[in-house]
C-alpha cells in the first residue's frame, strides 16, 4: 500500500516532479563531471609533468659534501665516487618500480674536441674545450625478471628538443650543443675527433640539442664513450629518475626515523616523492637519492590547486542543486496541503507523514542522480579531451557517490519543508484556513 501511495503521487504534478528532477540532474551532472575529471587528473597530470624533468638524483654517498649553487654542481667533473652502471636494472624491483617511468645515468668528462680540416671557408677546422656528458638516449635495460625495458634522457628529459635525431647507445655517434654548433659550425652529419688525441675517438654528429641549460655548450653521447675517455668502464656519476607522485602534504615531510611502525608503513605505501627515493636508497647500494624540490614541488602545488578548483565547483553545484530542490519542495508541500491534512485526519501521524513525502523526495533523487550521472559522463568526456586530449573511463565508484550525493542533498534540502509538514494540523487546513 505505502509503495502505491508513492507511486501514484509521483505520477501526478508532472511539471513539478520534472522541475526538481531537472534540478537534481543538473547539480549532479557538474559533480559527476567534477569527481570523474579529479580522479583521473592526478594521473593524468602527472605523466604531463614527466615533461618537466626528472624529480629525483641519485649520487654517490661519499660525495658528502657537494658543492652546488642554484642547481649547478661546481666540483670538478672527474672528481668524486662513482656508482655501477650494473645496478640500475635494480629500480625496477623496488615496491614503486611501476612508477617509475624512466631513468638516465650521467658522467661527463672534460674533453678537446676538434675537426680534421676541411679547407673550405663555409666549414673551417675548429678546437674547442668543452664537456663531453655520457648518457643513454633511449637504451634497452634488462630487468631481474627477463623482460626488458628502453629508457634515457629521451623520457627523462622530454623537453629537449633535437634538429636531427638522437645518438644510437652502442654506435660511435653524438649530438652536440645548440651554442657549441652555432660557436664552431658544427652541423648534422659532421665528424669530430674527441679526446685526449691518444684515444683518437671518432663520433658522428647526428643532431643538435637545445635544452636551455649547460647542455647548450656541451656534446652528449653514449655514457660508454664517456667511461672509456674517464677510464671508469660501468660506472657513472648522477643518476636522474622520472616517477610519477601524489603531492606531498605534512606527513609525508616529516623524518621516517620519527614515525611508528604504523606510520612508517602508511608513509611507505604511499607514492610520496620522498618514499620512493627512500625504496631506491635501499636498492641501490652507497646511492644518496635527493628529490628535485623544484619539480617535485611544482607538481604538487599544480595538482592541489587543480583538485582543489575541481572540489569547488563540485561543492557549487551541489548547493545549487539543494537550494533548488528546497524550493521545488516547498511549493510542493504547499499545493498539497489539504492532501496532508485529509490524510492526518484519517489518522496518518506525523511521522507517517514525513516518511511518505521523504520517500517521494528520495524516488525523485535516483531518478535526477542517474540522469545526472549520464550527463556527467559525457561532460567528463569534453573536458578530459579538451584539458589532457584523453577522456576518463566512466566509474561504477562515481555512480554510487552520484547516487548517495543526490540522495544527501535532496534530504537537505527538503528537510525544513518536510518538518514543516509533518507538523501540520489537520483541523485547520479542513477549515480552509
């Protein structure tokens, strides 16, 4: 009987019961589309910042007194320990390796580099001082497990920008700075000689980098070439690494040697910048891993400020949505007056009452809450494409949050006009009162 009574009430005032369906549908829409942008935003903002460069450093722990000014290491380029080459495929082993989505060894060698001449005047001989930085470009790491994995500057350095092509890891090859090509006239296809003369090593320029940085100045090759001008065969001095994060917040700051063991657990279950260069600490033997402030923070305050917009406008539409569904109500409650108090009269209570609008009220919230939800999927979809060029995967999680949100904000905002209801007296309103 009681499912009767509310399925024949929600029949009648169709206009009424469309408006505050509308209503509901909109503010949940926005909200789905908010929820489902935010919870893919994290991912998806954090592979973009990959693009920013790598947000951890490895290097030697005997190097305990570095000598750095505003990111710029001053000690000389052959001083200092070194690490094994050998130990790399380690970060793939560690709890975060799935984060990891690159890495790149360095050494750099101070080195003269000079051309045999040519004896035309468009490409004269040339001698020049510079560093030669050893790296991979894009170099196949065998993993511990059997399966192999392709990494380098080329992902953890994104941002650099090559006119030709990279340098092949196990081929005699190099590219060469932006400003060292434009100071010597060195071009795609040149040959230099690189050493000490004794060494007689011969590389092929196969492309010019333009990274904003010292690189500018600088040749960059295979880190083999670089070991054998250093007399250090598998060794090397930074290691950058590129892994995806969650923005630290006060806990993930504080000293690991502070926490108890439940906190210490929580702190290394998590993708914190700092937890996963505690993982690699342990992996990689006499390695001290700082993080990149200066990337890693970024990030962090992007995707705060990002997730934090998304949560305000969530916050928005769901107080548009109560307020209208509050005033939809109270109109309702209104015309239907000498319907309440007949059904009093004949002995509903109050409470019977206010359960049987409730109901009516809660009928309406899933009808607007699934609307709602369709709607906000395909909102999600125009602004995932617009914003990261891919759009979320709609998420049975959000479909239920929908649901209980339009669920919440209709009892909120029907609450007064129901109270107001229930409390009504029969006499009165049969009056004409």
């Amino acid at each position: 009987m009681f499912a009767r009574l509310i399925a024949d009430s929600f029949t009648r005032r169709p206009r009424r019961k469309l408006l505050t369906a509308s209503a509901l549908a909109l503010g949940m829409a926005v909200a789905t589309a908010a929820l489902s942008v935010s919870l893919d935003a994290g991912d998806r903002l954090a592979r973009e910042f990959r693009s920013l460069g790598a947000n951890l450093l490895v290097t030697p722990e005997a190097d305990s007194l570095p000598l750095e000014i505003a990111g710029v290491d001053y000690r000389p380029l052959d001083s200092g320990a070194y690490l094994p080459e050998a130990d790399l495929p380690k970060l793939k082993t560690i709890f975060w390796h799935n984060n990891i989505v690159g890495f790149a060894p360095i050494l750099e060698v101070p080195v003269d580099a000079w051309t045999k001449s040519s004896q035309t005047v468009s490409a004269p001989a040339f001698s020049v001082k510079t560093a030669l930085i050893g790296t991979w470009a894009n170099h196949q790491v065998n993993l511990p497990d059997g399966s192999q994995i392709f990494t380098g500057v080329a992902k953890t350095n994104s941002w650099w920008r090559v006119e030709g092509r990279w340098f092949a890891d196990t081929a005699a090859e190099c590219i060469v700075g932006e400003s060292l090509s434009r100071r010597a006239g060195v071009k795609v296809g040149d040959k230099l000689q690189i050493g000490p003369a004794s060494l007689g090593i011969s590389l092929v320029v196969t492309g010019v980098v333009s990274t904003g940085g010292a690189e500018d100045g600088a040749i960059v090759a295979p880190i083999a070439i670089a070991q054998k001008l250093a007399n250090k065969p598998g060794q090397y001095r930074r290691l950058y690494v590129s892994a995806l994060t969650k923005p630290e917040d006060n806990f993930a700051r504080r000293d690991p040697k502070t926490m108890s063991p439940d906190e210490f657990e929580r702190w290394s279950c998590s993708p914190y910048v700092s937890s996963i260069a505690y993982s690699i600490k342990q992996a990689l033997p006499g390695a001290d891993v700082r993080v990149i402030h200066r990337v890693a923070d970024s990030e962090g305050n992007i995707l705060i400020r990002v997730r934090s917009l998304l949560w305000l406008v969530t916050f928005v539409a769901l107080l548009a949505a109560a307020l209208a569904v509050g005033a939809s109500s109270a109109a309702s409650i209104i015309e239907r007056r000498s319907e309440i108090g007949l059904m009093k009269a004949l002995g509903a209570s109050s409470s019977l009452v206010g359960v049987l609008l409730a109901a009516e009220q809660m009928l309406l919230a899933f009808v607007g809450g699934g609307l709602g939800y369709a709607l906000g999927i395909f909102l999600a979809r125009i602004l995932g494409e617009r914003i990261f060029g891919v759009a979320p995967e709609p998420s049975l999680l959000v479909f239920f949050v929908i649901l209980a949100l339009a669920a919440l904000v209709t009892l909120l905002g029907s609450a007064p006009p129901l109270h107001r209801a229930s409390n009504y007296e029969p006499a009165p309103i049969l009056r004409g009162e």
